[in-house]
C-alpha cells in the first residue's frame, strides 16, 4: 500500500503541471518567451526541451542540496544552479545556428525565468529529490504543452503551412492568410483563447463548484 501511496503522489506531481499548475496558463509566469518565440513549432520545441532540462536538473540538485544552503545566500545559490545548467543548454544549442539564432536572447534569460526560479524557492527547496524531479517534468513538460499547441495554431494559421528542419510537413496551401496571427497581437490573441478554453474546462469538470 505504502508502494502504491508513493506511485501515486510522484503521479500527481507529474500531472498538476498540465492543468492544475500549468506555469503559463494558471500560474501565468514564463510569458513573455512563450509569446515572442510561439511563431514557429521548431523554436518551441527546442525552447520546451532546453526549459524541461534546466526546471528539472536545477529541481533535483536544490533538493539535494536544500539543507546544506544558508536562507541568507539561497537566492543566489538557486541562480547560480540554473545558471550552470542554463550554460550547458546555451553550448549545446550553439552547435545548431538556425536555431540558436532564432531563439537568441531567451535561452540565456532562462536563467531568471519566473518559473523555473518560482519552481526552485517555492517547491524544491521543501521537497524530497523524487517529488522535486517529478515536479520539474510535469512543470516542464506542461509548459512545452501549451507552447506547442500556441505554435501551430500560429504557425499553421498565420503562414499556411508548417515547416520543420527546412521541411514543410503541413501546407494549407491557401493564398490568404491572418498574418496577424504571427505578429505579436496574435500571441495574445492565442494565448487568450487557449486561457479561455482552460477556464471552460474546469468549469465543465467542477459544474457543482459555483452553486454550492
């Protein structure tokens, strides 16, 4: 019993970054990168790979070291994790150009994005490595969710075709095209319906929440 108690909190863990702690959608930190780099699926794949990486590597090793570290010195050592893992992705990333030079300045900016700092002090810092590592992927992984859903829907819509490595896999092929929807008041617009949609499902999920 004990057993399947702990399979099933490292479970919940995993899965609350998808919906219930989402970090774009709920908790609304991490914004500003998911609406400038959403434009294209290729960035946001590797955008959403770098952020799993670094969420979950800094999670794991801030637990681990989470007794050892003075309160008055926390914040800097949590930086200088992330920061090191943030580096590790920064080279890595390097040796693909294309990429790299689409995403610029917000692979070095991981380093003070809110959700992963967020992650660190409010969870990590408490938490046991398993939960800790658990709760980076699901974090993660929920925010790649959304990005990728945001990017097709921009892409596909606001180009007519979607392209990946120099390949178009999806082509519409229509002529005219919402071109704003690749611009930036196509992130909002985008983000805001997805928001809205989120809202619409758990109020479908908890219909007793609001009479009672």
């Amino acid at each position: 019993m004990i057993v399947e108690e702990k399979k099933k909190t490292l479970w919940g863990e995993l899965r609350k970054g998808f919906i219930t702690t989402n970090p774009l959608l709920v908790l609304m930190v991490g914004l500003c990168s998911a609406l400038a780099i959403s434009t294209r699926v290729e960035n946001c794949i590797f955008m959403g790979l770098a952020v799993i990486f670094v969420l979950t590597c800094s999670n794991v090793i801030i637990s681990l070291i989470r007794n050892f570290i003075p309160d008055q010195v926390r914040i800097p050592i949590y930086i200088v994790v992330i920061a090191s893992f943030v580096t590790i992705v920064d080279l890595t990333l390097k040796t693909i150009p294309a990429v790299y030079e689409r995403l610029g300045v917000w692979i070095p900016l991981i380093v003070v994005n809110c959700i992963i700092l967020a992650r660190a002090e409010g969870y990590a810092s408490s938490a046991k490595v398993s939960h800790a590592l658990m709760d980076g992927l699901g974090i993660g992984m929920g925010y790649t969710t959304v990005l990728l859903i945001m990017s097709v829907f921009r892409e596909l819509f606001g180009t007519g075709k979607i392209v990946l490595f120099d390949k178009t896999i999806i082509n519409l092929h229509i002529k005219a095209v919402p071109v704003i929807l690749i611009m930036f008041p196509g992130a909002f617009i985008t983000f805001a319906l997805l928001s809205a949609l989120l809202q619409w499902y758990q109020a479908r999920k908890k219909p007793g929440t609001e009479e009672g």
